[in-house]
C-alpha cells in the first residue's frame, strides 16, 4: 500500500481532441508517479473531457509545487482546466442549519469517526445554540446569526464574513431553511452544496413531503445540488428515494425522508471533497465511489 | 388450501365511522364466509375508508348474486360503494401500442404464462401487424387504427367502438404513443392505465428522457397512472426508478428505462385486476401484493 | 384526529377458523371503539392467523384493564395469545453496544427527536464511557462491563442483573459485538434485537464483509434478527442492501455497511416497539408501516 | 459522433507497475486513435492492473490486425493478456434453456430489437419445440437434447458438439435446470455464464425460492456468474434483489423472482459481449455501463 500522505488526485477538464490521456500519463510516468485510480468521461454532446486521476509519487522527489508548475504546460496546450492536491489535504468547510438538525449531526458524526475527512471551520444557525445542546460540537466555532425578512442581507453578510474569516472551501446547507438571496448564491457558486427533500426537478419549493403527500407518488427522494441563483435548478450531485405508500401522512413522509437526506447530502459531500465531482455546464459529471 | 373457484374479492369505500369492520366481518361470519386476506385504510384526510377482503364460502351454498343482493344492505347503511366479484373470474382487457412494443411484449408474455389472468380481447395500433411480426397474438384481434391530426376524432371514435364491441372493462395503453383527447379520456375514466415514462410529477410530456438527461438527474423512473384529461396528472398507481450517470446519454435511458417501464407497467395492471386499487380523489389506494 | 392518549394496538396469533376478525370487530364496536389500522395474515401453512389492530375509545369509558379482561373471553374462544395496550405506552429499552458507535449513536438520535418512543433504561458496553466521550447520554446509566474469555460467564450474569432490575422489555445489540451465550439468549428469548452486518442467510459469524469482499457480491447487506441460541439464526425481522463494485476494499464495504446497519437497526426496533412484529415459529410477521 | 465500424475496444489484465497507461495509450494516439471511454482497476490486494478501452481510429489506416501485432510488442512487456476487437463485431451465443422461458424469451427479445447486440448460433433444450410454441426462434437452429441421468454423458457430449460446430463464444444457461458436469464445466470455463435464482451465497442449490421463504428472509434475489465445476460458487458478475413479505408464498417468489433473474441475467450477457467483464482469480471486474 503507498504511503497515503504522498497521493494526489488530479483532476481536468478541457476540449476533447485525441492525445489527452496520453499526454496525462505520460507526463505522470516521467515524473516517477503510478497511477492508483482513473476515470474519465467524453461528453459526446458538448465535445468536453473530463479526468480524475490519483496517483503516488514512487520515485523521485516531485514535490506538489513542481508538479503544479510542470504540469501547467501540459494543461496549457490542451486548454485545460485542472487541479493537483494532496489527497490528505483536508477541506474547509462551514455547516449550515436550522432546527431540524439530522443531518448536521450525521455529518458531524461521519466527520468524528473519519468517514468524511474535512476541516470543520464552522458551524451558522438561524437558531441559537441551545436548539443543539444534545450535540458536541467539539470546539467548532458556532455562529447564531438570527434573520428576519428585514434584517436578511445583513445576516447573509454576516454568513458571507464567516465564510471569508474562516477560509472555508465549501458551504454546505444542511437543512438550512433560508432561501440564499442571489447575491450571496452567485458569490458561492460551484462552492456551495444544499440538500433538497424531494426528487428534484418533482417539488421545488416550501414544504416537499407536503407536495409528495397531495400529488400521491409512490416514492419520496432527496436531492443534493449545487447552489445557483435559480432556485432548486442548481446541478444535481445525488439523488436517493424511499418506497411509500397510501398509508403515510406527510408527517411519515418527512421521518421517511431524514434517512434519505442525511445520506444522499453525506454522499454528495464526500465526493465533493474527494474531487469526484466536476461540473459540466448545469449538470454534473460524479465518478462515484 | 381452499378451492379458487369458490373465492371472492370484496372492495368498499366509505365515509368512516365505527362498525364499518365489524358490520362486514359478521355479515361474511354468517355467510358461512372465512377471510383469507383483508386490507383497510382509514384516510384521516378525506374521512374515507378503504378495504379489500379476499374470502372463500366455506359452509352453504352462498351464490355470487345473493351475497351481493344482500350485501347491499349492509353497504346502503354504511353509505359504501362496494363490489363483491369472484377472485378467479378474469377482466377483460384491451390493449393499444405504438411503433416500441416491448411493454405490449411483456404483458403477452405474463398472460401467457398466466402470471397475469385476464382475458385480452384486442390489441390496437396506431401501426400496422407487421410492425409485431415476431410476436404470437394467439388469436387475440388486431385493429390497425392509423391516426393523422385531421383524422384523430375518427380514429378515437373507433377506438371507443372496438372497446364497447369487445366488452372491454379496462384498456392499457402499453407505450401507446397518441394523446387521448378529453373526450375519449373521460369516457375511459378509471378505465384506463398509461405507463408514463418518467417518473412523474417530474418530466411530464413528451421525450422525458431527454428531459432527464438535460437536467442531468441521477436516477430514472416510469409511472403508471390512470389516464385523465389532465396529461401525466392521472392518479398514480405504481413507480420505479434505476440508477444512471452522466455517461448515460438519453439512448441509453431509453433503453435502461424499457425495463422500468415494462415492470412497473405489468404491477399496475396486475394490481388492478386483482381489485386492489381503489380510487381516492386524485390519488389511489393501493393494497400491494 | 383521534387522542392518541386514547389510542390502542391489539395484536392476536391463534389458529385460524372462520369468525376471528367477525368476533374481534364486533368486540371493539360493542366496547365502543373505532379501528384506525388492522392488518392481518392467514398462513396457510401454518394454519395460523395474526392479526394487528389501532384502535381508539370514541365513546363510553372503557378503561384498558376492563377491556383486556372482557377480551380475555373471546381470546379463549379462539385459543389466542394476544396483546392489548397503549399506543403511547413507552417500552424500557437496554442498548448493548462495542466500540462501534454508529448504531448507537444513530438510536439515540433517533430517540431524542421523538422518532422512536421508548424508555431507555440503560447502555451496557464492555468499553468504558470515554469510548463514547462525544455521546450525550443525558442521564441514561451507563454500565462498563468489560469481558474476557474467563468472565463471560460473569459479565453475561451481570447483564441480565442490570436487565431485570432495570425492567428493560427488550434489549437492542447495538453492533454489540460479543456473542451470547446460549444461556443468555435462551433468558431473552424474543426479547432481544441484533443487527448482523451481512445479508443472512450469506456471510454468517465473523467479520462478514471481509467474507463478502473475498466472495466478490455485487451487492452488501445487514440483517436485524430475534437473537437465539443459535447464531445468525434467529428469526428475522428486516434487511436491507446497497450496491457494491470491484473497487471497494474491506474497508469501503465497512463503511457503506454501517449505513445499511443503523437504517435496518432502527426499522427493526421502531416496528418491535409498535407491536408490527410477530413471532411465526423461526421467522416473524412483520406488518411495515 | 465516430463511425461505429471504426471503434474498438481493448481490454488488458497485467500486473500492476507504473507506465502502463501511459504506455497504452501513447500507442494508441501514436496510431492516430481517440480514446472514447475508459476505465481501469488497480487491485492492490492480488497486485493486478485491469483495463478497458474503447476508442476509434481517427486517422490513417491502422487495421485491426496491424493494430493487434504491434500492440503485442508493448502488451508483452508488461506481461500482459490483451483482446482488441471491433465494437460492432457480434459474439457467438448458444442459449441453454429448460421449461420456464422467462429468460429465453427475454433474451430473444432483447436481441430482436437490438439492445442486446449478438449472433445466436442455437438453442438447446431438453425439452421439445413445442415448449416454445409462442416463441418465434425466428431460425435460430433449435436442439433438442433430452436428458436422463443415465444419458447425462451422451446429452453433455451432444451440446458440446453443438457448441462447437456452431462456433459458439459463449453458453448462457438461460435457466437451464440441469447441473453441467464437472467435465463440461471446465471446458466452457469463461465462457459460460449462468443465471441462479437467489442472491448467492445464500440458498445454493435446488429451489432456492422455498428455501428463502423457509429462512423468512426479507429480500430475495438473483445471481448470474461463471459456471465452474463448483456449483454456483463461480465468478459473480451481476445481483440485484426485491423486496418480499411474511405474505409472500413460495409460488409468490417464484413470480417476483422471475423478473430479477431476466434483468439480471440480460445485464451479465450484455457486460460480456461488451468486453465490460474480467476475470479476477475467483471473482470479476465489471466495468458496468
């Protein structure tokens, strides 16, 4: 097994035209680096390639700044877009949430134990700290930061200064039930992961289970997605559902759909920080784990 | 194990209040009836109540048409539509298909094989016999009924003829392609299944799997509904998903979602004939085997 | 909607005959009653016949202890077993657990939200409390009782104490990760829950995911069983899978397992606790919700 | 979109050392090929490197053979075993089938259409053609080999033959009910896939459905994997299940389970003749699509 702390994950994305893969591996094996995972994708329909790679570093000293460097002539003559880090290299990330807390403590919990390494530099709510006394948050700076109609933009102000103070990476909405303004979206764009309680595009809006209940589907689901001005239009990372039936309330609905969500945002968040996730114009492309 | 012939299928649907259980079970009680599966749902909504009961006669000579006759009684008291049918008598049925035949396939192959007991009393098409060249129909009598936009009242005047001539109870629109007009659809109300392929209320309308793509949702689905004047918003009765990426292009969700499709479509139709859907409102109670 | 104060579950297993649910209804309507939820099942190879009833006082006074001693009779009648009792009622609960928090964690989330009622009367490990130092227990006794080859006569003794004087219903292995003893099981008979990481009857005993991963199964499960004396064998109440591929270690099917665990953990003890499970010789009637 | 005629897909299996990929795929863009998809597996456990390829000559000349000769010299130093072969080029197929013709008429079907792109070069049976009556083998040669266990040798020998002198690539025992004998076994070894109806390893053997509903499982399934001398311990290559319940009789999962096993087996036989399955000692890499 290669030592984890000398792993990286490239990622790219550029104009398809033949050579590319060769390019790529070929440029990894004369810096004496073994290639452990790969995917890739040819968006036939858009004419764009998209590539993960993680590899180890066998030989040599190619140090993370070398590579970057060298590796930008490469990307350069194919117009790509690209990124190298550590794989070990944790993320920063601020929590966001109301009062229903299910999936800010699930993800606190998949962070505790490790399942989903990551640097938790915050946690926001609309609600005070007490809606959460049953939860350790272990030293996470907590930041109540209430909101009314009237004082919106000043609390989202507030979220954006956290954001900025705390260097966070990436936002993630964990059931927080504020509409983001689309000032504040558009500043978070490609940053910012919100959870939806239904099988999106079916229930956009207030109240989902309710919608769910009323039209009569079969199945619920939840939706992970980036954030965009464009409410609930924003590319879709995960999709999950559960089977239903005649017999639930929409109160049944929305206990049956926490497991959903909790797993479908928990996904969508582990893959992001593995870089599994790129974007393709309003979709995605996620090489699952 | 009791003799089939001799079961029967009661359904009932009612404003609740107490006794409804009780009036029924007694009356069946001294009938000389046993019950061999029951199902009820109290919609606490609507007020309504729901149940399917499948009994055999066990002692006397309890006819059909008596236990109905005096069935009524009880039902009257209880303001209850009801209907009390033999489990083994077989619906007949009248299915329409388009150019994509695998759903009209599928159900052939169930009925043959007596998975699906009814009678099949017709098959339309809006294409001619060739176009099923390789499929038995057994004898069952082919309508080729071509439409055009001028000539779709005539077509539909036909259509409504072959279902009144050959008896039929329900029609099954198997991947038929045409939109009813409201008239055709009214006469057919609650007799008449679609299998709508996506999974609804997402994707309404037509090429939904290129919908799909464009959206670039991670999980397809089919929907079986009774047809209604309002387009995909018939009550639903069954769905399903299967798990796709974004290396699918929509010839591949057409193709992954044939399979949905034709599953979905086949539990509808199954459920229904053994009486186990029950309208309600907009919506259906299903009692799923 | 009803006063779920006044809210009651009837569960009833006796030879099946012509009449029950006749000479059941009619009690309820006699004693007043209304029936919100009944699902029964007639096994046919059996001969038996299970029934589950909600039920709420609508007029008159009937007090629980007079309506189960007036239900005695026409039990006898039947030669059933049955249960009458509060639908609020909370059962005493003990949870078992091992170093693996994730159930653990999870129920009492589960727990605190009101998601499943129950009286947790205490948490057994054989890891100290600082195992669990992110946990808020909030109050429910914690009892180290570590274990060896030599003391598990012993410790298991001193289970059973902390069982019986602390009137626990039911106990929860919580990913408790000792094997009980026959004398054990036989003294919990019924009374105790397990949550097994595979797909049973596959990938019975020791570390199952490994059995799985060397296996090469496409798809990972877990099973929540009755525990017995006979391992991996009890009676089984739910279970649950996830898809898998080539590329996942030990490791991956560790960690995409104990999603699978907690979800089919907490269904299982949630259906326990409302009366929806009953015991069918070596496997159950589980009514779902 | 590339000309299909011109595509090719190429897999390779070697130990694993860096320069591979970039070894391959240098060859590839040096012979004026694009990569259009691919996927690879570094199994750190055995220490074997999987890939697959499909990619289309965009310039010059390069034919198959020329292709495969000088992609010899660089497959042989990294000792490894290759396959390049047209994309469009169809496999020889002999389906094997008995009295249930689910999947016989499945796999017809889906070859009929073209989903399931192959040449069927014949059917055996041990039962008669009229078994089929329905089916339009539509000249497919039909063979039908009757089988006692004093004339399992003979029979064996007989489809054998057929499998030869047809130029079969491939046997899929389409439910085919008899147990091939260690001898036929091992010559169709990797070329012969099955499909078994439970989710193996549990409930090996005969009538795996009544065993299901004997343990009181909660899901069933169905397996299709590599036939070896070993019964139904051979390379998995596709599962899937459905959820079943305490009412579900044995005949009830005979019904379900038909619908897994058709999905599951069309999945397996469509992953092979795409090149998307390799063997791995006693398990297999799917690169699924």
């Amino acid at each position: 097994m290669s030592n984890p702390e000398l792993q990286f994950i490239l990622t790219l994305a550029c104009p398809n035209r033949p050579g590319i893969v060769a390019g790529v591996s070929t440029f990894l094996f004369q810096h004496g680096c073994n290639i452990l995972e790969a995917q890739q994708f040819d968006d036939t329909e858009s004419g764009r390639f998209f590539m993960r790679t993680v590899f180890n570093v066998v030989e040599g000293e190619a140090g993370l700044e070398a590579l970057k460097t060298e590796f930008a002539a490469i990307a350069e003559g194919f117009k790509a877009a690209f990124s190298i880090r550590p794989k070990a290299e944790k993320r920063r990330v601020l929590l966001l949430a109301s009062k229903s807390d299910h999936c800010l403590a699930d993800l606190l919990y998949r962070w505790r134990i490790g399942e989903i390494p990551m640097d938790l530099v915050g946690i926001v709510s609309n609600h005070p700290r007490e809606t959460y006394a049953h939860l350790d948050f272990d030293g996470i700076p907590f930041h109540h930061l209430p909101v009314t109609k009237a004082t919106k933009l000043e609390q989202e102000t507030e979220i954006w200064d956290v954001f900025k103070s705390s260097r966070a990476e990436l936002a993630v909405l964990a059931r927080y039930m504020q509409v983001l303004s689309d000032g504040l979206a558009a500043k978070l764009a490609g940053r910012c992961i919100n959870i939806h309680h239904s099988f999106l595009p079916g229930f956009k809006g207030a109240k989902p289970y309710h919608q769910a209940h009323a039209r009569g589907v079969k199945l619920i689901g939840a939706t992970a997605h980036y954030v965009t001005s464009d409410l609930d239009e924003g590319p879709i990372i995960e999709q999950d559902v559960e089977r239903i039936s005649h017999q639930d309330s929409p109160d049944d609905l929305v206990r049956k759909g926490r497991d959903i969500e909790r797993r479908v945002l928990a996904r969508a968040l582990a893959w992001h920080l593995q870089d599994r996730v790129i974007l393709n114009g309003s979709k995605t492309v996620v090489f699952r784990d």
